[in-house]
C-alpha cells in the first residue's frame, strides 16, 4: 500500500510535468520536449548552449540525409553526442556498464504532425537500467542540467 508521503510526492510530480507544458510521455526512460523551432534551428540553439556550458560535443549525425543518400525519405531527424568527462567519469566509477549509454545523446526530431521534439534519455531510468548506487547527487546534477539544457534549446 502506498504511503501519503508517496502520493503526495507523485501528486507534485505530476502537477509539475503539466505546469511545464513542455514535457510530453514517451518511450519509458525517455524525456521529451517540444520544441519552438524547426530541427536545425533547435539543432543550432543547442549545439551553441553545449559550447556555453563547456561541453564536449563528440558528434552530430543528421539521419535524414543519411537516409536520403540511400533513397530513403525520412522527416527531419538528428543525433547530438556530447558529454563532460567531470560527470560522466563519477558515474563510470560507481557501475563501469553505463559507458554502454554514455556519453549523452539528444534526438532532435520531427513527429508526423510536424511537431519538433527533443528527446534523450532519462537519467533516472538509465541508474536504474545499470543498478547504479552511490551516484544520486550526480545522476540529479544530470537530470537538472538535461532539462535546462532541452528547455533553453526549444524556447
């Protein structure tokens, strides 16, 4: 049986996520946001917001044109591959395995209604896809610098 607390906290959590009016349920552990600007403008704003915050950006792969050079059309798609090795290295340290999800990823994508999202993987759940423990403080510094990272970017 749940306890108040629990509910409470779910109750604030909820309540949060539809204030936001950005985030939008998805693939479990995955975080998206909607976005107020075409793929490569939202693209562009975040790859400048990664260089500002001293980010390493390892790569960006446009999926569209990749798939456009062997006859296959697909809606505006790209991968975004940053990280920083003071946060990505503690985690490496506490389970070895999550270098399978590191470094970050965001998918910038555009839905079927021609909606443009950002898309990444959910801190939390990737801790608990690995049994990370005694990486708490860490997994919530991601999670907080993922969403303002997402947020600037769309708006």
């Amino acid at each position: 049986m749940l306890s108040v607390r629990a509910i409470k906290r779910g109750l604030v959590s909820a309540t949060l996520l539809m204030m936001s009016g950005v985030v939008s349920a998805a693939s479990d552990g995955v975080i998206s946001v909607a976005s107020q600007h075409d793929v490569n403008q939202t693209a562009e704003r975040m790859l400048s917001i990664l260089e500002q915050k001293g980010m390493t950006v390892f790569n960006q792969v446009k999926h569209s044109d990749g798939a456009e050079k062997v006859g296959i059309e697909l809606r505006d798609t790209q991968l975004i591959i940053f990280g920083n090795p003071k946060v990505g290295s503690p985690l490496m340290k506490c389970q070895q395995l999550i270098a399978l999800d590191l470094p970050q990823k965001a998918l910038i994508w555009q839905d079927k209604a021609g909606k443009v999202w950002i898309s990444y993987n959910d801190p939390q759940y990737l801790a608990k896809r690995h049994q990370v423990a005694g990486c708490d403080p860490v997994f919530g510094k991601i999670a907080g610098a993922l969403a303002g990272i997402s947020k600037a970017a769309a708006n």
